[in-house]
C-alpha cells in the first residue's frame, strides 16, 4: 500500500513497524515454522511438479527453507516485505508484480490475513497463475486469539467504559470458498487447523506476539498506551476465564487453509443439470413423488 487510506483495516506503517520490532527483539517463529512444514507436507501430496513457484509474502525464510530442495519446485522466487533480508523482489500483497500466467504455484504463510482487499489479491493471484496452477496458502482465521479478544473487551468496558479494536478481524473459515470461487479459482478447498498455546502468564503471550511482528497493526486501534489498570484487569479476566487445571493459560490460533486452481479442461467438473442417467428415486427404492420429506 503506498498510501493511507482511511477504509483500510490493517495499517501498513504499522505492519512494517512491528516486523523491525520483532527482528530486534529476536523473532518469535515456533508458529511459523509449523505451518511451514505443515505446507510442505501438504504440497507433497499434490504429486506432481511446478516449474515457477512464488512464496508471497511469508515475512521469513521458513517457507523456502521447508520447500528447499523438493523435487516438486523447479524455481521457487521469494516476494515479501522489505524487513525479511532474502526475498528476490519487495511485494506488497495488495499490488502484485506477476504477469499474467506466469506461474505455476504461488504458497503464501501468515501473509494474507493483514491484507485490505483480499479478494482484490486473490483475484491477482488467479491472474498470474497459468492453466492448472495452484494457489496453497495459510493464514490467520478468525478465531485466532478469542481468548485475549474476550479479556480485553471486558478490562476495557470494565476500566474504560468501552471497549478499542485490540485484536484483528481475520477471515471466516465459511466465506473462504466464496472468495476463491469470486477470484475465478477452481475446485477451493477450505480448512482449519487450531493450535492451543500454553502461557505461564498473559504477559508472555503479549511478548510471543510482539516476537512475532503480531501487535495490534489496526489502523483504528487506540493510540494511547494501556492504562495499568486496564492490564491488572486483562490479567484476571484471562486467569479467571481461561486456565487449564494446572493454572497455565490457553492462546488459540487458528490456522486457516486455502487452496484453488486456475481452470484448465482437464480439471474435474460438475455435471450439467438434467445430465443424470439414474432416478433419485430409484436409487433410495422409493415410489415416484414419495421422496423422504416431499410429502
């Protein structure tokens, strides 16, 4: 994004701005790297072989280290922001660089859930795929979270009398086939893969998150820093709503996974209406007009 927009949800200075911070914190990538693996276990099954691949927006090099070396990758280039040190061009997700198919598979992990106009990157995405590319990717849903959404809402009402966007209002699992299907991508598939981390505090999962470059990027967040009064508060809903037997303290991320293809004739489709050669009737042995519910 090269400028501020006031639609915007997610703040691109301020996306930057976390990435640098964690860097010089020392990043946080036992979430990251997972979902590495997990995408290139998931590639694999695909059994067959990509000749140009892309890795959009992955803000470290866990994707391409995962994939080094697979048989299935002839040249895999890296587009992402600027902070990480090896991508091959600086992309910004919102505005594309590819040219119209000439790819053969664009993988992407927990990049896309910060862009603005995701279908709007989605549809890029289709365009610069040739026939029968895949798009895999991975990215924040919207139960990631839940827990410190929760505990931050009612410390705010609790100590503010309202509440602030705390927590980023990723994608529903259920719209995710709308979309692909919108972008022009054929046979979406959907799924989610939750993770429960374990905290010994809510202060160390508010470090985990700055770690990983994951602080509030909203671009109507409260610019104001947090009242002590309103973390002590944070700090005992979380306890109070959310420990294990054990005292330690649940964080959910929710690990959204997409896939589609760009449309090519060889690619399974969906028969044409009135092209069924058996009666629904015949095949559940019931009399014409005598369907379970028709009456």
């Amino acid at each position: 994004m090269s400028g501020f927009n006031p639609l915007d949800v997610f703040d691109a200075r301020a996306l930057a701005a976390r990435r640098r911070r964690a860097l010089a914190l020392g990043s946080e990538t036992f979430l990251l790297d997972r979902v590495a693996e997990d995408l290139a276990d998931r590639l694999a099954a695909v059994k067959r072989r990509f000749a140009i691949a892309a890795d959009l927006g992955t803000p470290t090099p866990a994707l391409r280290d995962a994939l080094a070396g697979s048989d299935m990758i002839g040249r895999l280039f890296a587009f992402g922001p600027a902070e990480r040190a090896d991508v091959d061009a600086v992309a910004d997700p919102e505005v594309l660089p590819f040219a119209p198919e000439s790819l053969d598979l664009v993988v992407s992990a927990l990049a896309l859930q910060t862009v603005n106009d995701l279908p709007g990157a989605l549809a890029q995405i289709r365009r610069a795929l040739r026939p029968d590319g895949l798009l895999l990717a991975a990215f924040f849903g919207s139960g990631t979270l839940a827990e410190l959404r929760e505990a931050f809402a009612i410390a705010e009402s609790d100590t503010l009398g309202g509440i602030s966007p705390r927590v980023a209002p990723f994608a529903d699992l259920r719209d995710l086939g709308g979309l692909l299907q919108r972008a022009g991508l054929a046979l979406p598939v959907t799924d989610v893969d939750r993770v429960v981390v374990r905290y010994g505090d809510p202060l160390a999962l508010l470090h985990d998150l700055r770690r990983m470059g994951a602080a509030n990027p909203l671009t109507h967040r409260r610019r104001t820093p947090l009242l002590r009064k309103t973390l002590a508060r944070l700090f005992e809903v979380y306890a109070e709503r959310f420990a294990d037997a054990d005292g330690r303290l649940r964080a959910t991320f929710e690990i959204a996974w997409v896939s589609g293809w760009a449309p090519h004739e060889s690619q399974q489709k969906p028969l044409r209406p009135g092209s069924a050669k058996a009666r629904l009737a015949d095949a559940l042995k019931v009399p014409e007009g005598k369907l379970p519910g028709g009456g």
